[in-house]
C-alpha cells in the first residue's frame, strides 16, 4: 500500500519511521511520504491560507495549493482514497480501517485553521473516492493527528506489518466487544492475586471466562456496542 499525507507539518509524520510502521516501510510494505502542501504555493511567504466568504472566526485553507498537490497524487486510475480527517465526517472504526486497508492508494488531506474550501473535494470527487471521517466527538488542531491515528489502525491490518496475525484477532473492537483483562508473571504482585482459572491450564475455562469479562467490561464502559 501506498500512503500519502498533505501537511504544512510533514514532521509530525516522522512518527511512522518508527517500530513495526518503520520496520513495515523498511521491508516495503507500506511506502509512505508526507508532503508539504508549502511546495505548492507560488507566492513569497508560502501562504496557504484566507478569510472565509459568508464572514466568521478564523481562516480557510485557500484551494489553490491543494488542488496542485493533488495534481501531483492522485491516480489517474481512479484507484486513490482522498481521506479528509474532520470533526465534521463519519465515524472511524475498526471496520472502517478493515476497508481502508484493502486499499492501494490512500491520499491524506491534513487541513489546518477552520479547514479547507470545500471545492477541493468537490472537484476532487470525480478522480478519487473522497471520505470526511472524525476520530470521535472532539476538536483537535488539525488532521495530522487524527491522520497518524487512523494511519496506524490501518496499516498494522495489512499482512505483514505485525509479526503474529493472531493478535489482531483477539483484540478489542475485533469481534465487536472490548478485549478482556490480561495479566503476566508474577502470579502475586503487591498482594494482586491473578484469577485462579488462567492458571489452571483449562483452555475452555479460560475461553469462557475471558468471554465474560468482555461482555462485563463492555456493559460497564460500552454498552452503546452491545446489541
Ligand atoms: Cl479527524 N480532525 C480534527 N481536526 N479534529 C478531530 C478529528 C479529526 N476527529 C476528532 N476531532
């Protein structure tokens, strides 16, 4: 898979050189590049930015830039995703990143201010598969975050990115419930016993409690997930 990110910040993307994202672009798995949207201006001071039509708080992003850069990234196939991170689209969730990463080419578009003129996905609707999609019911700063999350929940989906594949199918959100507690050696830890059946060695005891807990904890902290 390819990943490109547009950003006037292309270093909050170095957190993707490291540990299994690094190793994964390393062995070319993924190959991913953070563009700085600052190479498509053509003005002195780089600007990226204007007040809104209508009036308001803040600034836009100007269309010009973007539409340059994404001149230079999308595929003329077709075959390029143009994700949008934004308070204002879809939910992201696991399934969500089950789908992205069956994807060739994903484009991330890292807006800043109040966000970008809404023509740039207008117009790039007919050369992409454009997805405003929000991390959750809060506001951050930018996309770049939001974009190196939602980066990281797809790509350790695609085979070869995580040395043991098993992990991915026990985890939380996988089956639709939260994952169940876990516990490691010492079996007493400051007076913290752990449980009495996952020392036991009975697989289908641990099985059935360890289903338990997931439906407990999702009751207790998630029941929104429960059907
Ligand atoms: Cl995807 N972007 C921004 N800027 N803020 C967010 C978000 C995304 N998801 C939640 N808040």
């Amino acid at each position: 898979m390819r990943i490109d990110a547009i950003t006037i910040f292309p270093e909050y993307f170095a957190a993707l050189d490291i540990s299994l994202l690094g190793k994964a672009q390393e062995n070319k798995v993924i190959e991913f590049n953070a563009v700085d949207l600052r190479n498509y201006t053509h003005d002195k001071h780089k600007t990226v930015d204007d007040s809104p039509y209508g009036g308001g708080a803040g600034m836009l992003m100007k269309p010009e830039p973007w539409g340059e850069a994404l001149d230079d990234l999308l595929k003329p196939d077709g075959s390029t995703v143009l994700i949008v991170p934004s308070p204002a689209g879809e939910l992201f969730k696991q399934a969500t990143a089950q789908e992205l990463a069956q994807k060739e080419h994903l484009v991330f578009a890292c807006g800043r201010y109040e966000g970008i003129d809404q023509r740039v996905f207008d117009w790039a609707s007919d050369k992409a598969e454009v997805r405003l999609i929000s991390l959750g019911d809060y506001v951050l700063n930018g996309g770049e975050v939001a974009a190196l999350a939602m980066i990281e929940a797809i790509a350790r989906l695609i085979p070869g990115v995580i040395g043991n594949a098993e992990s991915l199918v026990e985890e939380s959100h996988s089956d639709g419930l939260l994952e169940y507690p876990s516990y490691t050696k010492p079996a007493v830890w400051r007076e913290l016993e752990v449980p009495e059946v996952l020392r036991g060695g009975n697989h289908a005891e641990i099985a059935k409690w360890r289903h338990e807990q997931s439906v407990a904890r999702t009751k207790a902290v998630r029941p929104d997930l429960l059907p």
